[in-house]
C-alpha cells in the first residue's frame, strides 16, 4: 500500500480530513502532520472519540491516523524558530515541529512515503483589502501559504518513492477577483499555482514525482469561517 503525508489536517471540517479519507478509503497508510497550537484539541478530540462519526470509511471500517505529527510550516528548522515562538506556552510541550525536523522524523518512523498534501494556509490580515494591507501580513500570508509547500516538498521529495505524487489546493481568488478574499492570499494563490508548475517541472525530473494542485471549491472549514466565506 501506499503511505500519505497530510499537513494541515486539525480537525474534520477542511479538506485535508476528506482526502485523508479518501485516501484511507483507498488503501493508504494515514500520516498527519497538525498545526501545533491546535495539535492538544486535536489529538484530544481524537481520542475522545470526537470524529468517530466523520471518521467512517465507505466500508463502514474507521479511518485509522497512524501517527500525528506536530508542524509549524513557516519554519524550515530549529534556528529559524525565534524565541517568542520557543517560549509559547503552545509549543514548549512538542518538539521536532520545523518542516526539516517533520521529516526527519517520518524518516525515521517510516522510510518514506508515495503522497504528500499540502492542505494548509493562513493569512493574518485576510480580511484587509489588499489595498490595506501591510508589508508583513503580505509576507506572512506568502510565508504560511506558499513557501510552506516549496519547503515541504524540498524536504520530503528525497524521501519520496519514485512514481509518487504531491498535491497542494489552491483558489480560484489567484485568477478572478474574489473581494474578501485578502491580505495578500489572492497573491499567495498564484504563486503556488506558479511554484506547481515550476516544481513539477524540477521535481519530476530530479525525483520522478508529480506536482499538482487542486482549484477547490468553498468549503465552510474553519480557516473559511474566519474570513466569514
Ligand atoms: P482548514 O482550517 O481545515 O485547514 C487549514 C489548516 O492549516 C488548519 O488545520 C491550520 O491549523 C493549518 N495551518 C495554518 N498555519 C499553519 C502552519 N504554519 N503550519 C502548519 N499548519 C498550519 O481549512 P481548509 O479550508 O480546508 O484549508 C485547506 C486548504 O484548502 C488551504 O490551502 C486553503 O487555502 C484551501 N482552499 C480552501 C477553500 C475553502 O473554501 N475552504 C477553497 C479553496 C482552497
């Protein structure tokens, strides 16, 4: 069978819940890797029992999660941490969460793997024109949406066996003007959707593995309710 990677999966609202199932559902092995601020409530509600309902597979059998990882995908490793960051009362009970130290640990715990989703993005000022907003939510919104997936797939491409896939979703604010939609996560949009094509281009020859992303439609996860979508 084939063994996924899921960043961005923190509880079973967005899309990366549904193509874990999916992908559960065809016969792969469930690695998540989970924000770590929401990481408590979400391996909590877990274990509770909290997903049991959303957790049924066609088959009627439940999706199993073989390990949860902690992530914070705007950092690469340890160094880029600053210290505000370290000494958050959110993040001093996990370690290894940078995208370097993620993988190293799937490494690890595993070997390798055949898919990767990235199915995370964030945008502090999303609900600024982006007339209004700053050069730092810019960046930040680019940083968590964005560079997030160039870094992820840098990292786990040498892990990925050959023939293997990497999927990230997109929306279609990068092409059309969706007003709400702002902070520079428009601008965000359309550089993944740039980098997927570039990275698909380098990644296919360098490691034989195929790059894509998916322009999905509104879903009322929970990153979408913050922006009231
Ligand atoms: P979601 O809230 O379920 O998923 C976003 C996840 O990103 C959350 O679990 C959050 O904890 C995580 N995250 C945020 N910052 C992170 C970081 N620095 N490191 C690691 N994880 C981080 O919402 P969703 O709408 O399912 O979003 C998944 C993807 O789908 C996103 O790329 C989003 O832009 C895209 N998308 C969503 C819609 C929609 O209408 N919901 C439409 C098109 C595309």
């Amino acid at each position: 069978g084939k063994r996924a990677f899921i960043a961005g999966v923190a509880d079973d609202h967005g899309y990366g819940w549904a193509i874990s199932k999916a992908l559960a559902a065809a016969g792969a092995e469930i690695l998540v890797g989970t924000w770590v601020p929401a990481l408590n409530i979400f391996e909590s509600s877990l274990r509770r029992g909290k997903f049991d309902e959303t957790r049924k597979l066609p088959d009627g059998s439940l999706m199993e999660i073989t390990k949860v990882y902690p992530l914070d995908a705007v950092f690469d490793s340890p160094e880029d941490v600053p210290e505000d960051i370290k000494t958050n009362k959110r993040y001093l009970g996990s370690s290894n969460w940078t995208v370097k130290e993620v993988v190293e640990s799937v490494k690890q715990d595993f070997g390798s793997i055949d898919i990767l989703v990235h199915s995370l993005a964030n945008g502090p000022e999303v609900t600024k024109p982006l007339l209004e907003t700053s050069r730092y939510g810019y960046l930040a919104a680019i940083s968590a949406s964005s560079y997030s997936y160039v870094s992820l797939l840098k990292h786990f491409a040498p892990i990925m066996n050959p023939g293997g896939a990497s999927l990230s979703l997109t929306y279609i604010a990068s092409e059309r003007i969706i007003p709400g939609y702002g902070g520079g996560m428009s601008s965000a949009k359309a550089a993944l959707e740039s980098d997927t094509r570039v990275l698909a281009f380098e990644a296919g020859r360098k490691h034989n593995i195929r790059v894509n992303t998916i322009s999905a439609g509104p879903l009322r996860s929970r990153a979408a309710k913050a922006i009231g979508f």
